[in-house]
C-alpha cells in the first residue's frame, strides 16, 4: 500500500487511468492521473464511490504519510481527518494573485497552511509568483513556501512524420480560454486565406452550444489519443488565447511534443513553456478592449464586429504569421525534456522524500 495520495476535492465527477486512455480529459486531471501513475500512489476524490485499483472513495487512513490536495486548500481540515499521520501539500493548477477570489480561499486557510507548513506546488514560475505574492500578503511566506513542478507529458508523445495540412489550425482547450476571439481572429484569416479551416475540440467540461461559422469544424470532447492525431497533422495549434491565463499549458506542450507549433499570445505561461518568440505574439491595448467590450456576446453575433476590428487591423499579426509559417517559415518543434514524465516524477519524488 503507497503512504502517498493525491487528494481531489474539486473535481467534476471521477477520474482514473482508463479515463485519460479512453475519454476527454481535462489537463488538471490528466496530470494528477500520470503523476499519480508514475509514483504508484494512492487517488482520492470526493465524489469518488467505487475502487479502481490506487484510485479509492475518501476513507480514514492513518498510514498515508504524504498527502497532495489538489487545486483547493478549504479540503484541509477534511484532509487532517481523514489522514491525520500525513505530511501535507497543496497543488495549485490555477492562476493565484493577491485579491482574487483564489487568494480568498487560500487566506481562509491560513492558519492551517502555517500550523501544518504546508509546501504549495505550482505548475510554473509564471503562476508561483503570485502564488508567493499572495503568501506574503497574509504573512505566511515564512512558514509556507510555494516551490515549481511542471506538469508532465507522456515519454512517448514524439513526432512521427506525419504529413502537415498547412490549411488546418487546430485549437483544443476549454471554450472560455479564448475562443470567441480565436474564432474572431479566425474569420479575419479565412478572409485572406480562404482554404484555411480550424478544428475545435474540447477536454469535456464547460460543453456549449456551437456556432456556425465558416471553415470551423467543432469534434467535441476527443480522448487525447484523438486529439494528439489532430495536431500533429496541423499547420499549427491556434490558441490566441488572453481571456483566461495559462498557469503551464498542457496544449503548448503536448503541440511541441508531437512537432507542432503554437500561435498564442504572452500571457501566463506562455512564453516560460513554449521558449520561442516566435509563436508568441504581444497583447495589444486594443485587443483588451474589443474582448472586454463583447466578452458577453455570443460567437454568433460577433461576426458585423469582427469584421469591423479586422479592417481597423486588429487581427493582422495573426495573419502575417500564419502566412508566414505556410510560405515555409513553420517553427520546428520537438519534445522538451523538462516536461517529460520520467523527470517531472523525479522531481515529485524528491519532493516527497524531503
């Protein structure tokens, strides 16, 4: 029996290893799962009733002696009941800054964090940064430190010559991480570039209704095996994403990983991840705006917009890069060793045994 488990007491409804092979995923839960995986510990989920294997409904255990709670740190006192010889950890996947609603949670908490000297991993520097901003606003950062682990991509993601359709953009992430701008931006380049089309998917959670637009295609929630065979034979993973910040970016990885590159903006981790400045294009003061103006507006509507904001330029760096890639100037890319599974369960490891 592992005196390790990862404690989730947040998540939509159960996960375990034949999830990630057979079903749409989340990148939060495919993390918890291949960590968990690679460390042989226990999983516990709130919501959890029936055994698989590691993965178990919540139940007293004096003989975990490491606990990971995932995402929110309100489970502690849960967690202190139901473990109570465990060292404690609180995994963060969301963005942290002083005054957000996140911090909020993690201030109520604060006693705890300082009684038990909780280690909070972050998924990146870009989102332990304002997890440590936030600690040193409740004056916790002496006892509670915040340390970095990246989160883990399969060893075997690798290219595998696959042909490329400079013609397809694909974008697989959670719908309210930018895609009504990236379905705007996506309008401004099918004008200029007729035969592109965009694939859309989704890891299964935040569902909605699907709007019509020329040249997209909309697959749904995919397992990620689907969903890696998609971008590997895209032009690039179209992701100008700045509505909601990525703490690490499993898309930005996973897209490197099997030799495509990334169009997306610097934002959250973007830059930290991907390392090429080439795929990363800056936010401008008028893109904030437009998307603060119509972030209530349905892709639908957006159209007479969007096509305003194009003729004013708002989209055209997006345009000249994708010509650029599909007249010969695509990125090469290829797996990065510091998100490879076998040293992200290294650093756990050595994470645990302190």
């Amino acid at each position: 029996m592992s005196s390790t488990l990862f404690f989730d007491p947040a998540c939509q409804q159960p996960y375990d290893t034949r999830t990630l092979r057979q079903q749409a995923m989340g990148g939060t839960e495919a993390s918890v799962t291949r960590v968990a995986d690679a460390l042989e510990a226990l999983v516990v989920q709130h919501n959890r009733t029936e055994v698989y294997g590691r993965y178990r409904p919540p139940e007293r255990n004096t003989g975990v002696t490491n606990v990971v709670i995932n995402r929110d740190s309100r489970a502690l006192p849960r967690v202190r009941d139901l473990y109570p010889n465990a060292r404690v950890h609180l995994w963060l996947h969301d963005q942290l800054n002083p005054g957000s609603k996140r911090a909020g949670w993690l201030a109520s908490t604060a006693d705890l964090l300082r009684k038990l000297q909780v280690t909070i991993v972050c998924v990146s520097d870009s989102q332990r940064r304002g997890v440590e901003a936030t600690l040193r606003g409740m004056r916790a950062a002496d006892l509670v430190r915040a340390c970095t682990i990246y989160n883990p991509i399969d060893d075997a993601l690798a290219p595998d010559g696959s042909p490329v359709d400079e013609s397809k953009l694909v974008f697989f992430s959670s719908p309210n991480k930018g895609l009504k701008f990236t379905l705007d931006a996506f309008r401004a380049l099918r004008r200029q570039m007729p035969d592109l089309r965009l694939v859309v998917g989704n890891p299964g959670y935040k569902v909605r209704k699907s709007s019509v637009i020329d040249g997209v295609e909309y697959l749904g929630p995919q397992p990620q095996e689907r969903i890696h065979a998609e971008v590997r034979t895209a032009l690039c993973t179209f992701f100008p994403n700045f509505v909601i910040p990525e703490t690490f970016g499993l898309v930005f990885a996973e897209s490197h990983a099997v030799g495509t590159p990334v169009l997306t903006h610097d934002c959250g981790a973007a830059a930290e991840v991907i390392g090429d400045p080439n795929q990363i294009l800056p936010v401008t003061l008028a893109q904030r705006i437009y998307e603060g103006a119509l972030s209530h507006v349905s892709p639908q509507w957006r159209s007479g917009p969007a096509s305003l904001a194009a003729s004013f330029g708002l989209f055209d760096s997006h345009v000249e890069r994708v010509r650029a890639w599909r007249s010969g100037e695509r990125p090469h890319t290829a797996p990065d060793p510091r998100f490879r599974l076998a040293a992200v369960a290294e650093r756990w490891r050595a994470l645990l045994a302190r």
